[in-house]
C-alpha cells in the first residue's frame, strides 16, 4: 500500500499543525504503508521548530510555494507606511480570499461539537479520529470584511472568533425562544417543552 500525505505543516515548520501530518510519516512506514509526504519548499512559517526530525523511513518531497504568505497581520504590516502599507493591507485581503476565515469552522466547531467526555476515568476522544469537528459540507457562507482603519496593525482573523457562538446562541434563541447557556450546544434541549 501507497499513501500521500499532502501538507502545509511539515519540518522544519513548527506549531501544533505539524504534528499529525509528521507522526503518520513516522509511524505508517513502520506498519509496511509505502509513505510520501507532499510539502512546501519555502512556506515562509511563522513558527519554526529546527529540532523535528524529518523522518527517513518516509519520501519527502518539496514544492515550490506559491500561496499566500504565513506571517501575522500585525506582523506583515509593522514599521509600513503610506503605500507600502497600503499594498500590505491588499495582500493580506488576497490572503483571506484563498482562506475566507478558517477560524469560524472552529468557532463553529466548539459552539456545536466541542466536548470532551470521559467514561471509566479517561478520555473519550484521544485523538482526532474521535474528536467531531465542523465539516467544509456543513459550513454556512462565511464573508470577511476588513474594516479600514487608521489604527495600528491589529487582528484579521482570530477577533471573528469570539463572537460566533453567542451569534448562534442569539439565532437559536430568535428562532425558538429558548436560551442555551452552555457549551457545546445541546439542541435536544430545544426540543423539550
């Protein structure tokens, strides 16, 4: 058996990201899978971890990168002025064509499915094939709008995040006429008289 592994997140990045996408690289060469790790070359990381270990049993191969860069908004636009400030605010746009928001899926995600169970004293969801996340096939439309500002450089994705449950719990409300006040969302309350 073959497998691909197709990542964004791969050493010498660093960050959570990296993790699964390494430790299948590590781990399926050793149950006789056949594995190749398709990566970026030069995804300009914002974290950067020099002590993962590419795994050698694995085939790893490079492409050159052409998508949008991986810094922070407040780092893209720090010491910019004028138009060269302006020209960074337009990339970062670009940016969140490619990815609307990603931080509204997990918004979403712990407004409606996250929760961590224990039964026998441990957890339930040890890893992610035991962990509910939002589907992209159950993703509402999402629009970002950035506002224009003579602010300093500040937030562009992560501020969306906060206010996406309480939209939901509002919504639910308007539609039902019942309050929920807890996470995740139990909506077999909304069924109860």
């Amino acid at each position: 058996m073959k497998v691909l592994l197709v990542s964004f997140y791969f050493p010498p990045a660093g960050g959570g990201g990296v993790q699964r996408p390494l430790k299948l690289a590590q781990y399926l060469p050793a149950l006789g899978v056949e594995t190749h790790v398709l990566a970026p070359d030069d995804p300009r990381w914002v974290h950067r971890d020099a002590e993962l270990r590419i795994p050698t049993q694995a085939w790893v191969h490079r492409a050159r990168y052409v998508g949008p860069s991986g810094g922070k908004p407040a780092e893209v636009l720090r010491g910019k002025e004028g138009l060269e400030k302006a020209l960074a605010r337009v990339r970062l746009r670009g940016r969140r064509l490619v990815v609307p928001d990603e931080n509204a899926t997990w918004a979403l995600t712990a407004a409606l499915y996250d929760q961590i169970t224990l039964k026998d004293g441990r957890v339930e969801q040890g890893n992610f094939d035991r962990y509910r996340i939002m589907l992209m096939s159950e993703m509402p439309k999402v629009e970002v709008h950035i506002v224009p500002s003579t602010e300093g450089p500040g937030g562009i994705g992560e501020p969306g995040t906060p206010p996406i449950a309480p939209a939901v719990a509002n919504a639910l409300f308007a539609a039902t006429g019942k309050r929920l006040r807890s996470l995740p969302f139990d909506t077999a309350q909304l069924k109860k008289a």
